[in-house]
C-alpha cells in the first residue's frame, strides 16, 4: 500500500500553532487513517497557550507527544480511527488511540482499543473525558441514595453528573454559572442548578469548573464532614481556597482526582488499558451527543484552538472532522 500524506498539528506553545508534514514507518505495526479527535478545552488549552508548569513537563507527557514543553510539541490524546494496514484481522476496523491530532499515524496494535459494536465513531471521541470521569467517581466512591452536586458543566463534569445520576437512588445537581445550559441537565437526566440556586449540605460535591469562585462554591454547599473531590486542572495559575468560614467547623475533606493513575481502590486489578476500555463502553447512550456541541475540519486546527482558548467561547467538545 502507497504510504500517504500524512499531517499533524503542533502547538506552538505561546497561543499558536501550525500543520506540519509527519514522516510514517509502519513496519511490524498498524497504519491508522485518522476520522475523529477531540480538544481537551482544559489540558490541551494549557499546552496551546504554554502554561505548563516546568515540574508537570513529564506527568503531562501524552503518550505518542512530539516536542517538549513549552513547545513546539504535537500533544492530543482522543483519536479514532479506521486501520488500513497491518495485521489482516484488524482491516476496517474503528479503534481508539491516545495519539495526538495528526491524519494517519502508525502504532503497535497493543496500543489501540476496538470500538464496541454499540458506540459510535462520532461520539467515541469523548473516550478520555469519559476516562477522566469513571476514574473521579472510582475516587469519590458515591453511595445509593447521596445527594451529590457536580460543579462545572464543561464536559468531564457533566460526564461525572451522568454517571452518578445512574446510582440508584441518587440526587445529582450538575452547577454552572452558565444560565444557558438547562437544556444540558434534562439531555443528562440531572437537575441543572446556577451557583445562586445550588442546594446546600450535599453528601458529595465534585468540582470541575477549574475556576476560585466554582470551588468556593462546592466548599459552602457541603455537608457536614463531606468530601469535596477537585477534578480542575490549574496548570501553573495559583488558586484562592476558602478555607475560613465553616470549612474547619464542617470538618470537610477537600481531596485531588486526577487520571494519570488508576484510582488506589481499583489499583491492584485494574491497568490504564482496561479503565479506557470500560470507559469506551460507557459511551453508547446517544443522549452524550449533546456534550459534542462544536465541530471543524483538521486544517483549520491552528484558528479553532484560538478560538477555544477564549473566555467568551461557550463550547464543550469540539470534534476535529479529518474528511
């Protein structure tokens, strides 16, 4: 087979970025054609803007990232694709990859997930958030019947909010300071509250809006002796913590979730692959379209990535369309 043209986007790490020429070597491994990725808004807007900090530059490391921090680095973790070459029985197959934002790549078939029969290509591009979400609740651990408040409808967030709306018996608030995203709550089957509006003295609250004034929030509407698990990621900006008021008095724990590795309880049985395909297989309910509320082509990459990073851009997943 003719090795094709392939292409990959690298930011720049100062707000910019550019499409590069990649070289492709599939000897002994499989040849991807690109159909999908996802922008991570949170991590990769970190990356696109350089604001790693220098003692994060190896945990932040994506698996198949060119370049190093600050940049040029070509970084992404969500793609999905169809094989086209290597070993006969994966042809034609759809499969996920933690590969960065390029048109064909070449990786070891251990590297790749299939897609289940269930999940469509489209929407298999939330695999990491959905990833991100199932390790949060794995270290949360909610109850039957808890009253739980998720605060920050970005995508992780309001993955978490669906997962824990599946527990029997559960109340789950899905908070944001977005008055425009009801509409999101009812697609979830999760009751959409505003900062103002937030029910207090919650069993667990998760925070995810990477924001002061959004973990404020989470630390006043817990209860007595919960556990507010913070979901955010700041790269190198300080944040104010609350911790005066009735923080003590409440006796709260304010506990860190982060998926670079599996949370302690499923440790022992449970690798990085095996969470991913779990996570995967979480996604057949079409209801999680709605957190896919933008799309554009890989060519225009360098000027979505602009336009993600702006405070005033109200999109969730933006999926990157390879054809």
């Amino acid at each position: 087979m003719t090795t094709p043209s392939t292409h990959a986007f690298w930011s720049l790490g100062d707000g910019r970025g550019e499409i590069r020429q990649a070289e492709l070597d599939c000897t002994g491994e499989l040849m991807i054609r690109t159909c999908y990725t996802a922008i991570s808004r949170g991590s990769e807007s970190l990356v696109f803007n350089g604001g790693v900090p220098p003692s994060e530059y190896q945990r932040m490391r994506a698996p198949f990232q060119s370049g190093e921090f600050p940049g040029p680095v070509k970084y992404g973790y969500s793609n999905v694709g169809v094989v086209e070459q290597g070993a006969h029985d994966w042809h034609g197959r759809y499969v996920y990859c933690l590969y960065p934002h390029q048109t064909h790549y070449c990786v070891p078939a251990e590297a790749v997930i299939p897609l289940p029969a269930n999940v469509a290509p489209h929407r298999a591009v939330l695999g990491a958030n959905m990833e991100t979400a199932l390790n949060a609740l794995w270290d949360a651990a909610p109850g039957v019947g808890d009253r739980i408040s998720v605060v920050g409808a970005g995508v992780v967030g309001a993955l978490v909010a669906w997962l824990c709306g599946r527990i029997p018996g559960t109340t789950v608030q899905l908070i944001d300071i977005d008055a425009r995203k009801p509409p999101l709550g009812e697609a979830l089957g999760v009751d959409f509250r505003t900062p103002e509006d937030a029910a207090a003295e919650q069993d667990l609250v998760i925070h995810a809006s990477a924001s002061d004034a959004g973990l404020a929030t989470a630390l006043r509407i817990a209860g007595f002796e919960a556990t507010v698990l913070e979901l955010s990621w700041y790269g190198s900006r300080p944040v104010s913590v609350p911790l005066g008021e009735a923080f003590h008095a409440n006796r709260l724990t304010l506990r860190s979730s982060q998926v670079g590795s599996v949370s302690p309880g499923h440790r022992p049985r449970w690798d990085h692959k095996r969470r991913l395909t779990l996570a995967l297989s979480l996604l057949s309910d079409d209801a999680l379209d709605v957190l896919i509320s933008g799309e554009s082509h890989f060519r225009d990459l360098p000027a979505t990535f602009e336009r993600l990073t702006r405070e005033d851009d109200a999109t969730l997943c933006e999926r990157i369309r390879y054809s």
